[in-house]
C-alpha cells in the first residue's frame, strides 16, 4: 500500500533545524505522514521530538500528541488531537 511513497528523514541530515515546510502525503484518521519530517520518533530508548503542525498561513496550529513508525515501509505517523 505505501510501497512507492517514501518520507524523507530530514533529522537525520540537519538534528539542528526547528522549522520545515512540507506537505502532507497521507491522512489516516487522526494521524497524518508527511514527504519531509524534521520529528524524530522514539526508537531504541529516545525519546520523540515535541511537534506542532501550522497550516501555510500560520492561523491553525496542532501539537502532535504521539507517533509511531511503520518499521516495514519506513514512514512516521504523526497523531493529531481528534476533531
């Protein structure tokens, strides 16, 4: 299902960067996975980085309650606050 969509790690190249503009690559209930992620998810004993998603013009915002990798297609899912 996710065979072809690929997410960029972008923590894995710049661990510094704070901000990202990205767009989104799925929707699944109240989880969204993005093309880019500067989020690191918890594995191996870390932690997950805090999130928050702001739309384009800066009006909404979310903070992502948790994550989850998907290990076999190597995508992060980002849970939302469901509304």
């Amino acid at each position: 299902m996710y065979k072809t969509e690929k997410m960029r790690k972008v923590f894995w190249e710049d661990t510094y960067l704070t901000k990202l503009e990205t767009t989104v690559m799925r929707v699944q209930g109240n989880e969204v996975v993005f093309h880019e992620t500067i989020a690191y998810s918890e594995s191996g004993g870390q932690a997950s980085d805090k999130a928050t998603i702001f739309s384009l013009d800066k009006k909404n915002e979310l903070q992502v309650i948790k994550s989850r990798i998907d290990e076999q297609n190597h995508l992060i899912f980002y849970m939302l606050p469901e509304n």
